[in-house]
C-alpha cells in the first residue's frame, strides 16, 4: 500500500484543479470539507465543486510563488492569471487527514477577478 503525504495530497488537487479536471480534483477532497473564502464559507463537497469549478474556466494559466509543509498542513501561494489579471496573488491553507483535504481558507482579493477594465 502506497501512503501519499499531505503535501502529494495538495499538490495533485492544485494541478488538477488548475488544468481544469475538476473530477481529479474532487478526488483529493473530503466530502465533508469546510472552506473559507472571501464572502463564503463552504461545508460539502458538492458546493466547494461548485465553487472551484466556476472558477477553474476563467484560468488562463497559473504562476506557482511558494509552498509550505508542516505535517498535515500545506500553504500554497500562487498567480491565478485570468483575463483581468496576472499578477494578483492567492493562498490556500489546507488541512489534510486521511489522504483528502478536510479544511481550506482560501485568500484572495475578489475585486481583481472581476471583468477587465475598459480603461
């Protein structure tokens, strides 16, 4: 039996979500997960799918900055590039128990993913 560590965990989450393969994704995830986002808490897996998922589209491509390991917790801090923005950083703080994800706080400025200005 193969035992994967936290941080193989989040690793194959992030880059499945982040290619668009929201089923691999999931697969890593609690079905009890709780999440914290900017102006939302999630409690399922089903609406934390919803939510990655209409997300995951917009990606024009990713641009990795940091990760951090401590047991089982990983901090990740990324460029989620979009058409309105490159440059606006995110971070996830997960907690992994199990091999899935049961806990994420989600960090990121909700205002530079909107539509691109016009200017």
């Amino acid at each position: 039996m193969t035992t994967h560590s936290a941080y193989d965990t989040v690793r194959k989450y992030h880059e499945a979500w982040t290619s668009g393969d929201i089923d691999a994704a999931m697969g890593c995830v609690s079905d009890d997960i709780r999440c914290r986002a900017p102006g939302v808490d999630l409690e399922s897996k089903d609406a934390y799918r919803e939510f990655i998922g209409g997300f995951a589209p917009m990606l024009t491509g990713i641009g990795d900055i940091a990760e951090f390991v401590d047991g089982d917790r990983v901090a990740l801090f990324y460029y989620p590039q979009t058409a309105a923005t490159s440059t606006t950083p995110a971070a996830e703080y997960f907690t992994v128990t199990g091999g899935k994800i049961t806990e994420s706080v989600l960090i990121f400025d909700r205002l530079s993913y909107g539509p691109p200005s016009q200017a």
